[in-house]
C-alpha cells in the first residue's frame, strides 16, 4: 500500500512558488488547496486559477482536495449565497483534477441552544 502525504501549503507562504518549493524540498508531491496570494480558493478569479495550475504542472504537484470555507457561517445566513460559493468550489476542484472538498458545518451561534433552529 502506498500513502500519499498532503497538505496545506499556504501556511508556509501566500506565495505559491514558495510554497510548492518548500514541497519539493520535502518530497511532497501534493497539496490540500486552500489559499494562495492571500486569496482563499473559493474567490479565485479564473487568472488565479490558471496561474495556480501553471505553477502545479511546472512543480509537478497535484491537488489532493480542496480546503473550502464552504459551511463556514451561521446555521441561519442565507443559504444562495453558500451554494453559489460551491458552485464556485467545485468547478476549481474540477479545474484542479481533485474528486474532493472538505466543508465545514454550519455553526449556531453563540448563546443559541443546540436545538434551536432559525
């Protein structure tokens, strides 16, 4: 069985040429997108992300998933906006040739009982 080892890479820099040299450097071959110049995967524009896989294919790193802020919010904002967000997401995660996306569940906020609902 082989494993494959990933991560986030922005953590390292918002640069994305640092970051996948810091990769190579390890041996890591893919990366858990989340960020990259400041900008989180779910609001890049179509130049992020051919500028991003550009830098993938010349490292010759793949994405492993899509680290989405998608069901970061409170259980009652509105929901549209999120789904357009993941629409979004997911067309990078295709673009990116990645099947996965991680998500977060919505959050009730502070003081709400866990049984409250909007």
């Amino acid at each position: 069985m082989s494993v494959i080892l990933t991560g986030f890479a922005d953590e390292i820099s918002p640069d994305p040429q640092a970051q996948l040299a810091t990769l190579a450097a390890e041996s890591i071959s893919h990366l858990e997108l989340r960020s990259a110049w400041s900008v989180n995967v779910a609001d890049f524009t179509a130049e992020h992300l051919a500028a991003f896989r550009a830098a993938l294919d010349e490292a010759g790193v793949r994405v492993s998933a899509i680290g989405s802020p998608i069901g970061k919010i409170p259980i009652g904002a509105p929901l549209p906006p999120e789904l357009d967000r993941m629409r979004r997401v997911a067309d990078v995660a295709g673009e990116l040739g990645t099947p996965l996306v991680r998500v977060f569940s919505f959050f009730i906020p502070a003081g709400q009982p866990p049984a409250w609902a909007p």
